[in-house]
C-alpha cells in the first residue's frame, strides 16, 4: 500500500515538472527591466538570473551579463548555454541582444546593476575576462561549469562587480574549486 502511495506522489510530482509549454515555444521576450538604449545615454551594467528551464527551476538559476557602453544604442549580453556543445558551437556567447529576455518563460531578476562611469569601467574589464574563460567548450549541469560558473568566474576576475551571486546559481562554486 505505502509503496502505491509512494508511486503516486512520484507520478504526481514529475507530471508537475512538465510545463505547459514547450521551451522552443517559451517566451524569450524582453521583461522591460533594462534601461532603453537608444533613451539612456550612460554606459549599463546588469547581472541577470532566471529559474532554469522546467524541473531545475525550482532550485536552480541561469546568469547572465549585459552591458551597454555610452552613447552605445544596442546591448551586448554574455552568457553560458549548454545545448550549444551540442550543436559545435562554444558554449560562451557573446551577442547583442536582448539584455533582460525572458529565461525560456521564465522572468528575470536583476541582481546587480552598476551605470555611469563606474560602468563605463567595468565593461572593459567584464569582456576581457568573458574571453579568456577557461572552459568555452565545456558544459556540464553539475557540478559545472556552466552559465553560473561562467559568471562567477568573471566576478572572481573583476572584484570591483561586487557580485554575489545567489545559492540557487548552482556551479557558482565550480571556478574556485579547480
């Protein structure tokens, strides 16, 4: 009996995990969190996380960095996605887009921000670090690396980000362990 019990709460939990939709149907639409670019004259800097895509969500997030330099009009956003492996690609992207897109329906937080010409400072040093990642082929869900490490790693090597990332930013810890 307590193992049909068992079963069914299983059964329950995992039909929860499916979402309603598909993730290639998920919104991937701005939030409207960040600052308008052809509006906002200063340079931006904005650290991002969003529940990971279905069951992960519920204790997991995705990180991401975007930023606009001043008088720029378009943001340039970094991040780790692992389907990319997959596909041949690195893992790191380095794109303009959208700076604050919904994580595959999931909507973002913004965790830190820095504008004006404290950011005008970072960014410089936030894309060097993006680019010499030691790991832009490598993904692995756990323990890492992966997008959270990637942004944690670019904290480590600009200290003046002053970023904390949340536990939920499962592989945070990855960098510092190797």
């Amino acid at each position: 009996m307590m193992r049909h019990v068992a079963l069914m709460l299983v059964a329950a939990l995992l039909a929860s995990c499916s979402p309603n939709q598909d993730w290639r149907t998920a919104s991937r639409e701005p939030a409207g969190i960040a600052p308008d670019p052809a509006a906002t004259r200063e340079a931006v800097l904005q650290v991002y996380g969003a529940d990971a895509w279905g069951w992960r969500g519920w204790f997991a997030i995705h990180t991401w960095i975007a930023a606009k330099g001043a008088g720029q009009s378009a943001y340039t956003v970094y991040e780790v996605i692992g389907w990319r492996a997959s596909r041949g690609l690195p893992v790191v992207r380095i794109e303009q887009d959208y700076p604050d897109r919904h994580w595959y329906g999931a909507t973002p937080r913004l965790l830190k921000e820095h504008r004006g010409k404290e950011a005008e400072a970072l960014i410089e040093a936030v894309d060097r670090a993006a680019k010499a990642y030691p790991w832009p082929q490598e993904y692995k869900v756990f323990p890492g690396p992966n997008s959270n490490t990637f942004i944690a790693w670019i904290g480590r090597q600009v200290p003046e980000l002053g970023l904390d990332l949340p536990f939920s930013a499962i592989g945070s810890g990855y960098a510092s362990s190797k």
